[in-house]
C-alpha cells in the first residue's frame, strides 16, 4: 500500500459570493494566503512570498502592529475626552441658566420645552 501524503487540503466547497466590497476584499485576501500557503508547503513559492511572510513573522513587523494598535487606542481616547469635554460644558451651561433664572434675571426654563 502506498504511503498517503499527509498534506493540507486548501479546496474549499464553493461559497456564496460576499455582497460587500469589504466581504469579497476579505474572501479574496483568505484564498491568496491559502494559495501562498500552498506553494511554500510544496515548495513552489516565489521569492517575493517567502520574503513577505518572513517580515510578517519578524520582531519589527510585531512592534508596528503593537504601535498601531496603541495609537488607534488613544485617538478613540481622545475622542471620547473630547465627547466628554462638550457634555461637561453642556451641564455648565444649564446649570449657569438656572443660577440666572433663580436670581431673577433670566426667566425660569419650561421643564417641557426641549430645545
């Protein structure tokens, strides 16, 4: 009996096309890797393959992800800081027109009356 080759099968049973342009981005994305995949293992993979995985794989490609990652980080922190900021002037307003409207100089605000 012949030995069996104990490779991965990267065939995969036709699939209903992505509806999206992000969708077929990421199914067309998912077959080049699987088809890069494909030729490392059998050996047939070009040179520019090998060396783009090598860099994904190595300490610096790593350290960009990670700074990337922080720095989307702190602009969604930002963002709220400053949602924050708006909503806290918002409250000192209110809270300097019913000062006004206490002191008389300002008519009271209809607690009905939504802006």
């Amino acid at each position: 009996m012949p030995a069996r080759k104990r490779g991965v099968k990267l065939d995969r049973t036709p699939r209903k096309p992505a509806t999206t342009p992000e969708g077929r981005e990421n199914e067309l994305v998912s077959q080049a890797v699987d088809l890069a995949e494909k030729q490392i293992r059998s050996g047939t993979a070009s040179s520019q393959v090998i060396t783009h995985f090598l860099k994904l794989g190595s300490t610096r490609e790593r350290l960009e992800q990670e700074r990337l990652e922080h720095e989307n980080e702190l602009t969604r922190v930002k963002i709220e800081a400053l949602e924050s900021q708006k909503r806290v002037e918002e409250l000192y307003m209110e809270a300097l027109t019913a000062m006004r409207s206490y002191a008389g100089d300002l008519p009271a605000p209809d607690p009905d009356d939504e802006n």
